[in-house]
C-alpha cells in the first residue's frame, strides 16, 4: 500500500501537534502580497498595508540575497506580531527557502516557534513531488507540537518544475496541509528548457497564424497563450483535491494592460487569485478576482429563477439548469465573500 488509511491521513504527524483541518478555511484570497521582510522601510509599511490585502507575504526565498537571508527570516519573524492576523482576518504566509537549501530548517523553525499562533500558509518553492510535503509535513508537525499550536499551518506549493508539473495531482492530495498550489512561471520556464526570458505573460512570437492567402498578402494570426495547459492541468489537480489554484508572479511591473489580461485568463479558468508584486498589481488583482457586478445580478437571477437548484428556466433567452445553477452559485458566494471585505463592492452587488 502506497497510501495512508483514510483514518490515518487526518491524523497528527506528531504527539502534541494539532488535528489536521478536514476543510480549508473560506478566505478571500485575492492577491497574495511580496514583501521582502528584510527592508525595514518596507516592514515598518506592513500595518498600514495589511488591510489593503487579503493575504500578505514574507518572502524568504528567491530575489532576497544570500547575505539577507538571515535578516529577511528575522524580519518575517518580526511580521507576524507587527499586525493582529488572526483577529483582524487578512492572512499572513511565508515563502521559505526550498527544501535542499541551507536555510530552509531554520527558516520553518524559526517560522513556527516565533511567529505561528499568526501563520496562516507556509509557501514551499520548487515542490518535485509528494516527498517534498510529506517530509515538510512532519516536520511542521514537530515544530507545532513544540510550539503548542492549536491550529494547524497550511503549505502552499509552487509548480515550478517539470518533474512537480509531472506529479501535480499527487502534490495536490499529499496531505491535508495543502491549501493550494501557485504557478511559478519563470523557474518552469527554466526548467522546462522554454526559450523565453520573462516572468509570466505571454510571448510574441508563441503564435497561430492563417492559412496562405492566395494573393500572397500577409496572413492574420494571433498570439496564443503560453501557460494555458499548466494553469489549466494545475486548476483541475487543485479542484479534484478540494484545494485552491493561483497564478504567481507577472513580472512586467509596468505593463499593466498585459498583467490584467493575464490574471483575468487565470480567473475565468478557475484560479482564486495571484501573486502581487507592486501596489499597482494590487488594484489588478482586486478588480480581476472580484466578480464583475454584472456577472453577479446575472447569476443572482439563475439562483432566484431556480430556488431550489433545479429543473430548468430561461433568462434572457438562454437556457438555465442545475449546472448552470452551480456555476451561478460560485460567483455568487464569490461575491458575498468579496462584499464582507469591500464597502465599495459590497454596494455594486447589492445595487446590481
Ligand atoms: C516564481 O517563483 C517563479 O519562479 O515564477
Ligand atoms: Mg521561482
């Protein structure tokens, strides 16, 4: 048997440590927000920042230095009492270093031990593959114990190899620990030998084009998108375990108009949010992961149309019925959650 009991699986990995959560917690999670916690101008911002967010991020690992490492773990550290995470509901993660490196012990000790009863999510880079969780699982689970947590800490994975492309489905059901997995678009990209040197976005030259024209003028095409079979392969692994499926990083700070396309080919396909980057991509991410007020009276009108979920119903001239019925239920209760967080939205919904 290559598997744990059923029973087994939702039970502590260490004596003393928390149960395991048989449902995630329902959250906006939006935008996941990069702080680089070494920067003391850009710590001393958290507070202030923090409301503005659904989930703020210490990032331990890539773009911070190897001769900051150690006062970026500080700095996180310093994070999880610089705010009332827990109480005040916008979520507090972690990106540590990956699981072969000299810092990843300390940074998940140090994590746990000092800052846990407010860490929501630990992010783990480079996931290739169950392994890489479960060793990380037990781990957590001795530091909690020792910590005397009484709420287990999530993980977070990011798809940024082939080999964790290979085996997203099993990452996504490696424990139940797992919250969601990110796409990790520029080490993929390296990794899967891809010839572009961008993080995230499409590319000019990944393309379709019609075929010859018979008076030889130039032919239409199109740019399609580069990452539409791994964030497609990634939201069905995420769904199927019961877990969410973000997109991560858009690198191209200034290009806002391709960002916003972007996230918004992540959102429609299934994902629950994005990595931030800039305060600019803040607002992005806001007004793309929020369901359109528009949407919402639609979907609204399928719910009232069919109180009960089923049988079927015309709205407009299109046909209605119990799936559509669940989908208008997902954007929906979307849009309650987003409304409980936002006056502005909460407002559009209600108005629409
Ligand atoms: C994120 O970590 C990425 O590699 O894109
Ligand atoms: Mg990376």
């Amino acid at each position: 048997m290559t598997r744990k009991t059923p029973r087994d699986f939702f039970q502590p990995l260490a004596i003393g440590a928390p149960e395991p959560m048989r449902e995630l917690p329902v959250r906006l999670e939006r935008m996941i927000h990069f702080v680089p916690p070494h920067l003391d101008k850009v710590r001393a911002k958290v507070p202030e920042m923090a409301p503005t967010v659904d989930v703020v991020l210490a990032n331990l690992e890539d773009a911070i230095p190897a001769d900051a490492k150690e006062a970026a773990r500080a700095g996180a550290v310093e994070m999880g009492s610089m705010y009332d995470w827990q109480g005040k509901g916008t979520g507090f993660w972690s990106r540590v270093n990956c699981l072969n490196s000299p810092w990843f012990q300390d940074d998940v000790s140090e994590l746990v031990l000092k800052a846990g009863h407010q860490l929501d999510v630990i992010m783990l880079p480079k996931v290739e593959g169950p392994w890489d969780i479960h060793f990380a699982d037990q781990y957590v689970a001795q530091l909690e114990a020792k910590a005397g947590l009484k709420r287990p800490i999530l993980f977070h994975a990011i798809l940024e190899t082939a080999q964790g492309m290979a085996l997203v489905e099993e990452i996504a059901l490696a424990s139940p620990r797992m919250q969601g997995i990110s796409l990790g678009p520029a080490d993929l990209a390296a990794d899967r030998k891809m010839k572009t040197t961008r993080v995230g976005g499409g590319h000019p030259y990944y393309r379709v084009i019609d075929d010859p024209n018979e008076d030889g003028s130039p032919r239409e095409g199109a740019q399609q998108d580069l990452w539409h079979y791994t964030v497609a392969r990634m939201v069905d692994a995420c769904r199927m375990a019961g877990i969410n499926a973000f997109y991560g990083p858009f690198g191209d700070i200034a290009d806002v108009e391709a960002c916003e396309q972007q996230f918004r080919n992540a959102f429609l396909l299934g994902c629950s949010g994005t990595w931030t980057l800039h305060p600019k991509q803040i607002e992005i991410a806001k007004r793309v992961f929020s369901p359109n007020p528009d949407e919402v009276k639609f979907a609204r009108r399928i719910l009232e149309a069919m109180p009960d979920g089923s049988g079927v119903a015309m709205l407009d001239g299109k046909m209605q019925d119990d799936a559509t019925w669940k989908q208008a239920k997902v954007i929906s209760d979307l849009a309650d959650l987003v409304a409980g967080k936002d006056p502005d939205l909460a407002k559009a919904y209600s108005d629409a």
